[in-house]
C-alpha cells in the first residue's frame, strides 16, 4: 500500500474480547505509530475513544454507517460474522477500495479471500496484496495453532493426514462463556466447601454432591451445559456426515492456508470444550509421508518459526511447559509429546498448545495489516 501519508484504519469491535487483545498487541508492537487509527462501535459512537497508551484516537465512529467506513484505507473488525454478513457488502457496493481484514468465519472460504497465517503462508498473502485482492479473513483458532504449531511438517508437504482431538478453552465461545466457566467452578465449590473441611466425609460424598449440583442445579445459560468438572464433545452447529462445523472448518482451513486443493490434506477432527480459560490444546495423530525419525520431526518443527517451542516428551518438562497455564498470555505454541505410534513407522503422535485468542484470533490480523502497509515483521 503506497500512501502519501498515514493509512486511516478503522477498527471495529475494539472492546470485545478479541479486539481488545488486538489493540493491546498493536500497543505492544506499536503498530499504532505506523496509521491513523480510529475506533469504531455500534453502540458507543460520537463519543471520545478511550486513550490507548500515548494515542488520542478521537471520536468512535459508527460502525453500522458505510459511508463513514468507506473513508478509511482498512477495517479491521473483530465484530463477529453477523456484522460481517450485514455491512461488507453494502461497503464493497459503494465501490470502496479499502482492505477488509476480518477475524470472524463469514469470508473465510469465499474465493476472493485469503486466510491470515503470514508465518505459514506469508508469500501467498504478499501474492494476493499484489493481485489486488482485498478481503482477507483470520482462520480458525484450532487450525491456526496447529499449522503454527506444526508448519515444519505440513509447509514442507509431509504430511498426508491428520487427526485431531482438541481441548478448546471457554473463550473462543466469548467472554460470557468464559465467566460462565468461572461462576460454575465458584457454584461448584461453595456447594461442597463445608464437606470438604469435614474430614468424616469421604471424597465419594463430595464428589456425589457436586454431580448432584451438576445435574440439576448448575446454571449454563451460555454453554447448554455444565462445563466445570465436565466437557463438552460438540463445538458450533451441526454440519454434515456427523461432523460439527468446528471439526468441517479444521479439514477445508487447514488446506485453504496451505494453498492446497480441498483434500489434499484430510483433517479428521473431534473438538472438544474443556474448562480451560484461554488456551487451546491438541492431540494431533499424523500420518506422515515419509518414516522421520522422532529427532528430525522435532528439528522441522522447532527450525519451522520463532514461536513453535519444543517441550521434551518427559514428565516433568510436560508439566511445567506443556499446558494451557504454561502458555495462556503468550505467543508460544507449545509442542511435546513427540513419538512414534505403534500404528505403524508413518505415524507419529503430538500434544500442542497455544493461546487462543493470540495467534488463534487477534495476532494474525495485527500482521496482516503490517503486510498491507508493507511494514517490518519478524519471523
Ligand atoms: N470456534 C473456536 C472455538 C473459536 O469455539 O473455540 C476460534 O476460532
């Protein structure tokens, strides 16, 4: 993007979850320096945009007003896929010229759009810069921590299939889902607090009261269901073939970031909700194309980027660095548990972990906008 002067961004949904990782990233990085910012809402508009660090952003803007929109060079917009479905249209009909960069799933397997996921496929987004192609679209978490996790192996064409079980933390269901979470484990332990000070109850008579607390008396307005001291085996709506869309989105994703045909990779998922806070986790079964020995699997992964880091698939290196509470607040994805099934010398089993709502939503898209400026990043 050559402009004369600073690109006019509009960023949209800057206080939910995401977008207020995001607008903390783009402080961290000083992405803020590099465009004339401005925040957009549909709710708060006309009224002074809070201070972010030095940087006075004015007014918000109204998010719902396409022709206040189409001002600006970018929109960003962590705003979810209704807002997306609503008002990307009637901007692209005015004509407006602007790069869309979007967090929510709406775009993500149109034709004309790219999925984020620069250290994966870097030169394909330069590429589609240079075509002139203008929407692009973060990927689903899952897939974008397990291609980072694992971009070794599957950028350099070895791998033929995989299957997931993941672990996903409460927030990429949002931020009511996540305190939904914390008030049940709260609900959860205040029911059985006495019990448990009494030491002539026995831990069967706790546990009996909590799944009594459970089965009838948990509130879970958000999630359908009690999560704390339960799971959760159904993320999103129903798709077809028995598949939830979570589990469709981790097969087409992961080949549409790769720049691959669909299939070319077959993604096999089975996602889960666990009550975890913020950081998703992923047994990953591959079936590689050629028999890598363990220590060559982990050198890929580890030479692959800066944030894949290896965990050694030992007890007490597991514990301290292989968790959702070892990852949560950072950029690393955590890979361990690295070996070799019995399945057969093509197979090998791998534990990944990464934050969510980092390089599984608000990361990528502060990148993407670096790539749209033609600005630094690191790799
Ligand atoms: N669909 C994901 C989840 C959010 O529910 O965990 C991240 O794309």
């Amino acid at each position: 993007m050559t402009l004369a002067s600073k690109a006019k961004v509009a960023i949209v949904g800057y206080r939910g979850m995401v977008g207020s990782v995001l607008v903390n990233r783009m402080l961290e990085e000083d992405d803020f320096a590099l465009i004339d910012a401005t925040f957009f809402s549909t709710s708060t508009h006309g009224t002074p945009a809070p201070k972010v660090g030095k940087y006075d952003l004015g007014l918000i803007g109204d998010a719902n007003s396409v022709e206040e929109l189409s001002k600006y060079d970018v929109v960003i917009t962590c705003q979810g896929g209704d807002y997306t479905n609503e008002i990307h249209p009637k901007l692209r009909a005015t004509g407006w010229q602007g790069y869309w960069i979007d967090a929510a799933s709406a775009l993500r397997m149109k034709d004309n759009v790219s999925l984020i996921l620069d250290p994966i496929n870097k030169e394909q987004l330069k590429q589609a810069i240079a075509q002139g192609q203008k929407d692009f679209a973060g990927a689903n978490c899952t897939v974008s921590l397990m291609l980072i996790g694992l971009g070794g192996l599957f950028t350099k064409g070895l791998v033929e299939s995989a299957i997931v079980s993941s672990y996903q933390a409460a927030s990429g269901a949002g931020a009511a889902n996540m305190r939904e979470l914390v008030e049940q484990f709260g609900a959860i332990y205040n029911d059985v607090a006495e019990d448990l000070a009494d030491r002539s109850k026995t831990m069967l008579d706790v546990a009996a009261k909590v799944q009594t607390k459970l089965s009838t008396d948990l509130p879970a307005p958000y999630f359908g269901a009690p999560l704390a001291a339960s799971l959760i085996p159904w993320i999103d709506a129903q798709h077809d073939h028995g598949f939830t869309k979570e589990e469709w989105k981790g097969h087409v994703e992961t080949n549409k970031i790769l720049g691959f045909a669909d299939n070319t990779i077959k993604v096999d998922s089975t996602c889960v909700r666990v009550g975890v806070l913020r950081s998703h986790s992923q047994s990953i079964t591959l079936k590689l194309k050629e028999n890598l020995s363990v220590e060559q699997i982990e050198q890929l992964i580890a030479e692959h980027n800066k944030w894949a880091y290896l965990v050694p698939n030992e007890k007490q290196a597991t514990l301290e660095k292989l968790t959702p509470t070892a990852v949560s607040g950072t950029l690393n994805i955590a890979v361990g548990r690295v070996r070799k099934l019995s399945l057969g010398e093509e197979y090998v089993s791998i534990f990944t972990v990464g934050d969510q709502l980092l390089w599984g939503a608000a990361e990528p898209l502060r990148r993407m906008l670096r790539l749209v400026l033609d600005a630094p990043l690191d790799y």
